[in-house]
C-alpha cells in the first residue's frame, strides 16, 4: 500500500492550510498583521541603475491594456510542461525560496535577494489583481536548475508559489541567480488566476524578469559569481535571445547592496 507523504499532496492540501491561517489572522486582528509586518521588514539604500521603465509608467501601460510580454518558459520550468511538476508537491506555496522543502534540505547560496512582483489587471484600470497565484523560478548561484540540472535533480529551491495580496502584490526571499553561458540575467514566473488553477494549464502570462547590469557587474564581483564575470560580457540585452526584441516593461528597478542584499520590483500587467 503507497502512502501519501505531505510532499506529495499539492496545492490541494496547501490550500486548507492557508485558510486555516487566514482565520488566525482574523482573530489575531491588527496585532497579528503588526506581527507579520515586522517579520517582513527590511531596509535598503539605493544602487545606481540601468535605465529603466518606472512603476507609474508601467502602471500607465497596463491601464491602456498593453500586458507583459509573453516569453518562453524554457527548458526547466517545472510545471509539468516538461517533465517533473513541483505544483503537485505540497511545500511550493512559500515565500522564502532559498532552501528545498519536502525530503530535499539543499540550501541555495548567494547574494541575497527580495524578488517583489506587482500583479496588474489590464482589464479593469491596472488594479492590483488580488488572489492570482504567482509561480516563480530561476537559476543558482552556478547557472543551475533545481529538478534538472546536473547534481541538484533531487532539489527543488529556488522555485515557489505565492498568493497575490489585495494590491495584487507577491514577494519573494531568494539570492541573485547567476548569469550563464548564452543568458542575461533573468527570473522566470507564471501567472494563474488563482492557487488552486495553478496546478492546471490555466496561465494568463508567463514571462522573465530581466535584472539590470549594474547590480549584476557588483554581485558578479562576489565570492562564488566568477563564472558568471565571462558570461555576462558575452551577452547584452539587446543580443539576449529572450529580451532583444524589446525589455522595457521587463527590466526591474534594484535597490540595495551586497552587503545587505539587493530588492528587485517589477509591475506585472496581465
């Protein structure tokens, strides 16, 4: 007789969790969101930037109905597109992307980084989608990909589901990926309607979230990224075979430092 480990459960068994913790929440009040508010918080100074689209001029875009571009998913997206399915595991909707869950325990190393995507309704004036579901994944700190890549097949961080707010806003904790062989540096994410279509073929948009040279040269300059030197000055944005032919609505705007860790936010109009 198989037996049927949390793990295994999915978005299914997920989702009674979350509204358990929701009715918490309810009954903590203001108190319990103060809680979580506090846990949340960090503080950041800004880096010089690449030029990039701002928020209110994304937000602009989305409100004329012009959506985030369509872009590929890739070769590892994990969504059972093309192979293994990390939605059906039961651990996927998490905030905190940086270590595996389930029987996996590896730990992603790097230069960490808060990854914080807007959900924007193109068809109802750029409002926050509130309640679509946000999966998001990308590369290590050597160019790999949990589930697939050579050595971390039995992995699965970096990769996390997250449930939009009344903004329509998700955040993630993670560390820079890293730029490999062919790629500018990107973070690849799915959109659904909601967390329980997103364990089926019911996306609304997916795309990258292109990350801008300057913080990509001041992390590559860190312990672990020297690889990542060569294969960023081999490639450009405009050469990428992903972002060439346009990325202004998918380059982010990044605060912060190596020392206390970068932030990158992105409008996402759908």
């Amino acid at each position: 007789m198989t037996h049927l480990h949390d793990h295994d459960r999915g978005l299914s068994h997920d989702l009674p969790t979350l509204l358990s913790r929701r009715r918490i929440l309810t009954l903590l009040g203001g108190a319990g969101l103060a809680t979580l508010a506090a846990c949340g918080s960090e503080s950041a100074t800004t880096s010089g930037s690449a030029a990039t689209t701002s928020p209110a001029a994304t937000a602009t875009a989305a409100a004329a109905g012009t959506q985030i571009p369509e872009e590929t998913a890739g070769p590892y997206p994990g969504d059972g597109s093309n192979g293994v399915n990390v939605l059906s595991e039961t651990g996927i909707v998490r905030s905190d992307i940086t270590t595996s869950f389930g029987p996996a325990s590896g730990v992603a190393k790097g230069v960490p980084l808060t990854i914080k995507l807007n959900v924007l309704d193109t068809g109802n004036g750029a409002t926050g989608l509130q309640g679509a579901a946000v999966y998001l994944w990308h590369c290590d700190i050597d160019g790999k990909y949990s589930l697939y890549s050579e050595g971390i097949t039995k992995e699965n961080y970096l990769r996390g589901v997250q449930e939009a707010d009344s903004s329509g806003a998700v955040t993630f904790t993670s560390i820079y990926p890293a730029a490999y062989s062919g790629r500018w540096p990107h973070i690849h994410f799915e959109v659904y309607p909601s967390l329980a279509k997103a364990t089926a073929s019911d996306k609304l948009r997916t795309s990258q979230l292109a990350l801008p040279e300057d913080t990509n040269t001041l992390v590559y300059a860190t312990t672990g990224y020297s690889t990542s030197v060569r294969n960023l000055a081999q490639t450009s944005l405009a050469t990428d075979n992903v972002f060439s032919d346009g990325y202004s609505l998918q380059l982010a705007t990044v605060t912060g430092s190596v020392e206390d860790g970068f932030t990158a936010t992105l409008n996402v109009p759908v």
